[in-house]
C-alpha cells in the first residue's frame, strides 16, 4: 500500500518538476520474472526508473550503507529495496534477487554497480551480477538508460527534463554481457 501512496506522489512530482518523458514502456513485460538494467548516474534513479512502470512493483538492490539508519531503512525497503555489499560477491543478495526472479517479479540492477560520475561516458564498465542470476533464473533482460538524473535538485523549482528509455527485451544467453552493454549504449547514444 505505501508502495503505491509513494508512487503516485513522486510520480506526480516528477511530471511537473521534471516533464518526465518515458520511451518504450511497452518493452517492459506485463507479468513474470524480468530484470532490468540501468546506467546509474545519480541516487535518484532507482526512483525515476520505478515512478515509470505503473503496472508493478520495482524491486532493487541499494548499497548496505543505506539501511544503517532504521527509518530510512524501513522507508526504503517498503519501497522494494534490499541491500548489497559492494566490493565483493554478496550471496544473500544474489539469493534475494534470485527469489525476487523466481516469484515473477520485476527487479531492477545497475550494471555499473555504482554511480558513474564521469559524464564523458555513456557507459561505464558493466559487472557480470545481472548475467548469473538471468542465467539461473531464465528471465529476460530489459535494458534501461536515463537522461537528466544528476541534475534534479540543482535548481530549486526548475528540474531537467527526465527522459526514461526502455530497450528491447533480451532472450539469448549468448554472449549477454555483451548484448545488454551495446544495447545501453545504444539507448544512451540514440542508435537505437
């Protein structure tokens, strides 16, 4: 329920601060396991990402440090994340993300692992996390690139305009790495 409260309001939010423009929606599957994964340029992204998608819940990982304070924690966690230690294989959320799959729901993974800050690249270097657990869990992967992110809050009532581009799901096992990086690519670079 808080969920949803939650989304409406930052949904509403980010429509009129930010002219929020979202592309491809309909690659997004309607039901079953599916994970997305996103360029990652600023804290706000996990929520630009799941204010897009109104017909299910996002689930995501978020960085350990976040769930040290208890309310922000239960705020966070009730919004569908879930922690991960960065830095090295974290098996409990490898077996999270894989349960969150395995139930047919949506989860969403930054590829890159952390914030890319250098605004020079489309696209920072991908970690294979995504991969393994579309492997074990036989699940498509939609690739997700957003625009403008780093920029809301810069000025007080004049926010960037927010784009959201959703690719085309990706089936094949081979070579997916590969695949899901030249498809952000892409995304971010309008060869789509």
């Amino acid at each position: 329920m808080f969920y949803w409260f939650a989304w409406i309001i930052l949904r509403a939010l980010l429509t009129i601060f930010c002219r929020y423009k979202i592309e491809g929606l309909e690659n997004v599957p309607r039901s079953g396991g599916v994970i997305l994964v996103a360029n990652h340029r600023a804290m706000m992204d996990p929520i630009v990402i799941g204010c897009c998608i109104h017909f299910r819940k996002t689930y995501f990982m978020a960085k350990e440090e976040l769930f040290r304070f208890k309310i922000f924690a239960l705020i966070i966690r009730s919004l569908g994340a879930f922690p991960v230690k960065r830095g090295k294989v974290d098996r409990v959320a490898l077996r999270t993300a894989e349960n969150i799959l395995n139930e047919g729901k949506l989860l969403l993974i930054f590829g890159e692992g952390t914030r890319n800050r250098d605004l020079t690249k489309v696209l920072g270097e991908l970690h294979s996390g995504f991969v393994y657990l579309a492997e074990r869990t036989n699940v498509p992967i939609v690739p997700v690139y957003t625009f403008n992110t780093h920029l809301i809050f810069r000025k007080l009532l004049r926010w960037p305009r927010v784009i959201v581009k959703f690719g085309k799901p990706i089936t094949e096992r081979e070579d997916l790495l590969e695949k899901t990086r030249s498809a952000l690519i892409k995304l971010g670079t309008g060869d789509e």
